[in-house]
C-alpha cells in the first residue's frame, strides 16, 4: 500500500519490521524446541522472553522468565531480566 502511494521510505521501514518479527518467530519456534530438548536449561527460556520484550510481548515474555526460575530458581541472569 505503502509503494502505491509513493511512500517508499515508509514501505521500506515496515518492511524491515516485518522480517524482524518473522526472524523472532522463527527463533522462538527454535528456543520452544531447546527448551523441551533441554528441560533443565534456562537459557533457551531466557532468550525467548528477550525476543518476547522485544516484540512488545511483556506477559509472554514474563511468563518465559518464570518458566526459566523453575527449572534454575537460583540464575541470576533469569533474574536479572525479571527486575529489569
């Protein structure tokens, strides 16, 4: 729609949203496939709670920050994001 217009400049920024947000997608579906393989790890729940923050999604990503403190109660890391 944008292109239509003649607003190239604008096309071209949500065009870039969007293959970020697509790249996410594919990497939580990733982190989702660590984390199963991995159940003790809190790092692939880490991660998917900074993709999660980044896309807007806080209570996504709160929940993957709690997903990762029950299987580490003690990563400092997990916590650390949470009181950020």
């Amino acid at each position: 729609c944008l292109e239509r217009l003649n607003r190239p400049d604008e096309a071209r920024e949500h065009f870039a949203a969007f293959k970020r947000i697509e790249g996410d997608m594919k990497r939580l579906d990733e982190l989702l496939s660590a984390g199963v393989a991995r159940p003790g790890d809190p790092a692939p729940r880490r991660e998917a709670a900074a993709v999660c923050r980044r896309n807007g999604q806080t209570q996504e990503a709160l929940r993957w920050l709690r997903g990762a403190l029950e299987v580490a109660p003690t990563d400092k890391l997990a916590h650390a994001a949470l009181a950020d």
